[in-house]
C-alpha cells in the first residue's frame, strides 16, 4: 500500500497495532469520525466503543475505552486505556462482567458507585457487542 496512512494503537501495556490501512473509523466523545489520508489534523479524545481500521484485504474491529487520538496527515496515533481486537476479547470474561455489572445495578445499595457500575456495564455489552462482530 504506498498511499495509506499509518496506524499506531498504543496502551499503557502493549502496543496493540502498527502499520499502514487505508481508513480509520474513530469512537470520538463529541461522535464518531473516519479518517482517510491526508486528513485535516486534529486531536479527540475516545469514548468507549469500536474503531475500525482496514486494510487492503480486511476489515478490524478493535475495542477502545479511554484515551485519545492524535491525527495528523500521515498518521493516526491512537493513545487508549484499553484496546482489544475483536477477535481477542475474553467473551466469558466480558458477560461475567455484564452480569456483575448489572447485579451492582440491581442492588441499589448506598454504598454503590451507580456512574462506576453503568461505565462497566457500558464497556462489557461493548466488548460482547464486537467480539460477536466477527462472528457473523
């Protein structure tokens, strides 16, 4: 691919992704937004969803919570808390977390953090959501 743009997935832990596509879909906080090369620069933070890339022969969806997102002309640097391709997410671990989550949310007790429970909640059925993706 000589006219791409390049694509860096980094987390605190591992960098996920890093390598040329030819389009990036981007879960932004203010919505989500593509980019293509030689887009305009900008920087966004990330809202908990799905970013998208592809490339010449496949499309990628990745889990993305937190952080944000830092383009340029030539590149999309994507700083996340967390990032997960879709076909490496725990899908046992992610509806353990749904049900958690939602129990939490049932139980309506004064010592609940409500905003903590609905944000794990949000990130599970979105990480359940992808992984099922691929699978279709």
């Amino acid at each position: 691919m000589e006219k791409g743009i390049h694509l860096s997935i980094v987390t605190p832990d591992d960098i996920v992704f890093d390598a040329p596509v030819n389009y990036v879909g981007i879960p932004g906080t203010l919505g989500d937004f593509g980019v293509y090369p030689g887009h305009a620069a900008l920087l966004s933070s990330l809202r908990t969803g799905c970013l998208t890339y592809k490339t010449e022969d496949r499309t990628v969806n990745v889990f993305v919570s937190g952080g944000f997102v830092d383009v340029t002309k030539d590149n999309v640097t994507v700083l996340a808390d967390a990032a997960t391709p879709a076909d490496l997410i725990d899908v046992d671990r992610a509806a353990r977390a749904k049900e958690r989550a939602e129990a939490r949310l049932k139980e309506q007790a004064q010592d609940v953090d409500l905003a903590r429970a609905h944000a794990a909640l949000n990130r599970a059925i979105m990480r359940l959501n992808i992984a099922s993706s691929t699978h279709e």
